[in-house]
C-alpha cells in the first residue's frame, strides 16, 4: 500500500481539480446539474482512481486505477474544449487548464509505464 498523498502525479491532480473548481464557479447556473457536475466529477475521479489504486493490494491494481484516471483527464481534456467553445470559459483560462491537464496527462502516462515495468 502507498501514501498517494507522496505521489507527485497525485498532487498534481489535486492541484488541478482545485483549478478548475474555481474556473467552473463561473460556469452558468442552469449548467450546475449538467456541464459543472459533470466536468467536476471527471477530474475528481483523476485523484481519486490513483488514491484508491494506492490503497489496494500491490502495483498491477494501482496501474489499473492509474488507466481509469488517464480516461478521466481524457474526458476531462474534451469537456474543457466543449466549455470553451460555448463560451463558458475564456481563452487564458482555457489555455491554463488545458496545459495543465496535458502535463497531468504526461506524468499520468509516464507512472503507468513505471508500474508496467515492475510487473
């Protein structure tokens, strides 16, 4: 079992949530129950899949969880454009978020390789 809290993939997934937790409170009211949830919802699970994957029994199950969070910050990536593209979220915010997420992605990417090597 590892401390996800150790893992710099993993604080770099809380940072990002936190970020975009605060892009989409501008996010129109009537979006609550439909883009805000569901883009919120997304990125939480980028965090939460490698916490859980830490928290079971050995690498093979945490390289399983860290494959749910990359689909995660993949339906995230589409989400931040479909926001963008109805105008819900501004360039400078657009571009921050999307870098952010897109180096999430790489560590995300480059852990996982980790793990399979081990296995």
């Amino acid at each position: 079992m590892k401390d996800f809290r150790q893992l710099q993939v993993w604080q770099k997934a809380h940072e990002f949530v936190l970020a975009l937790y605060s892009v989409t409170q501008q996010f129109p009211k009537d979006e609550l129950y439909g883009l805000t949830s569901q883009i919120r919802r997304a990125s939480v699970s980028i965090p939460s899949n490698i916490a859980e994957g830490c928290g079971r029994q050995g690498d093979p199950e945490l390289a399983r969880f860290c494959q749910i969070a990359m689909g995660s910050a993949s339906e995230v990536e589409y989400q931040l454009m479909l926001a963008h593209d109805l105008h819900y979220i501004n360039a400078l915010d657009h571009e921050r978020l999307s870098q952010q997420l897109t180096e999430l992605k790489r560590m995300l990417n480059a852990f996982l390789q980790k793990l399979k090597a081990t296995l």
